[in-house]
C-alpha cells in the first residue's frame, strides 16, 4: 500500500513539473551567464613598416561580465604562418607562443600608456602571419583570445635626400620623393616621425594622413631641443596599406631668430 502511494506521488510530482516547465515557454532560451574573466584585446591593429610587422592593443579594463578587471597580469602572443598562394590564414590556428608581456613591467616602462605595441622582425616578404592574443589573471586563468592576420609584402623605397631647418617653434624638413614602378601598387605619400634625446621613434607619426606634398612643418616642437626626424613612403598593394623602411635621419633644432 505506502509503495502504491509513493509511485502515484512520484507521477504527480513528474507531472508538475513538465507542465511547469511548459508555462515557462514564452521566456525564450537561457542565456550563458558571462564569466568574470578578462574580456578579449581591443582595437587590435596589424601594420607592415619596412620589413616588420607592428601588432598593437588596447589593454582591457572591464571583464567578459562587465565587472571592473583588476587581477590582469599580463598577455600571451601565439604565431602562426601561411602561404599566401594558397590563402586561407585560417587554416592554421596560431598554436606556437611568440611571446609573454608581463604587465607589470610593461607598466614599470610605460607609465602613461594603455596600448601596447610588439614589434615582430621574424617576418619573410610574400607570406601571411596571423596573431591571437589571449590576456591572463595573476591566478593564471585566461580570458577571452582575439586574432588577427595580414600579408606581408617587399616594401616601398624610402624617400630620400632630407633636409632639416629649425626656426622658432617649428622644424621645417623637406625630401625627395621616393619611386615606385610595381604593377598594382600605388604610392600615396610619405609619413613623419619624430624622436628626441635617446628615445626611439614613435610607432605613430606627426602627421595624422599621408602626407602627399614632399616637404612638412611641425609647429608642435620646442626652441633649444634637438629633434631627429625619418620618413617612410607609404604604398597600398590592393586592400593592404605598408611602409618602407625609414629614411636616413635629419636632426633640427629650433631657435628664436
């Protein structure tokens, strides 16, 4: 009799609990609830500057659930290559570690800085390389990859014959253009760097655009300092922007009359 009762109890409560699960039909599928777990890269840019390729991020600042990130010790790079005959660059997942940046020692040189830029020299011209970034916890734990690829191409001639003048507040330098003649490839300008002291260059240029007249001047420069400056042509090869190597310096110093 009680193990009659109890099978009837069971079927009851069975039925419960589809029909309950049936009035939950208008709610719509479960969401995955997101982790506290860093979110991926961001504003990733791949660039080809002579015979190198410059990968750069945006540190992130907020977890995959939306939560302030505060344990983010720093990133793991993997690398990969492909034919560009053959395309597809995602064939091949990047598997082999390039590189780890230590965020606290990337700090420790960058004070002001919430981008980070890698230089990879370890390129060949006419092959595709392709990058996935994945950013990691002081506990070790990953979060969230993001990847990025591009061909690389024999770059342009740099420009040549600089010439700098200083003058108040301002450095004036002009140049020869440099020539290209390859089928499908289009020169459209030249672009600006700047360094001061023992610094290198910037991995950004004074100018904002390309700069297609053959001389520049940069007002945004000190009296009594000395500046160095280098040009890079830069090209378009169908979709692909890239620049050469750099020119042969020119150093300026501005000085009231």
């Amino acid at each position: 009799m009680i193990q009659r009762i109890t099978s009837q109890f069971a079927a009851v409560l069975a039925l419960t609990i589809v029909l309950a699960l049936a009035g939950c039909g208008n709610v719509g599928p479960v969401q995955p609830l997101l982790k506290t777990l860093p979110k991926g890269a961001d504003s990733i840019t791949l660039e080809q500057k002579g015979n190198a390729l410059l990968l750069s991020w945006q540190i992130p600042t907020l977890n995959q659930d939306g939560t302030a990130l505060t344990n983010l010790a720093g990133f793991a790079i993997y690398k990969s290559d492909y034919d560009l005959a053959k395309g597809c660059p995602e064939c091949r997942p990047p598997k082999n570690l390039y590189r780890k940046i230590d965020l606290a020692y990337f700090r420790s040189n960058n004070r002001n800085s919430n981008r980070i830029h890698l230089w990879d020299n370890a390129v060949e011209e006419e092959m595709g390389y392709r990058y996935k970034i994945i950013p990691y916890t002081a506990e070790g734990l990953d979060g969230a990859s993001a990847i990025v690829h591009r061909p690389c191409f024999i770059p342009p001639d740099s420009p040549t014959n600089l010439v700098g003048t200083g003058l108040d507040h301002q450095a004036r330098i002009s140049w020869d253009a440099a020539s290209e003649t390859r089928q499908g490839v289009q020169l459209i300008g030249y672009n600006l760097y700047r360094r001061s002291g023992d610094t290198y260059f910037t991995t950004t240029a004074v100018n904002d655009a390309p700069l297609t007249s053959l001389n520049y001047e940069d007002s945004t420069v000190e009296n009594d300092v000395v500046y160095s400056y280098a040009l890079r042509s830069v090209i378009t090869i169908g979709e692909q922007q890239l620049e050469s190597t750099f020119s042969t310096e020119v150093k300026v110093e501005p000085k009231r009359p």
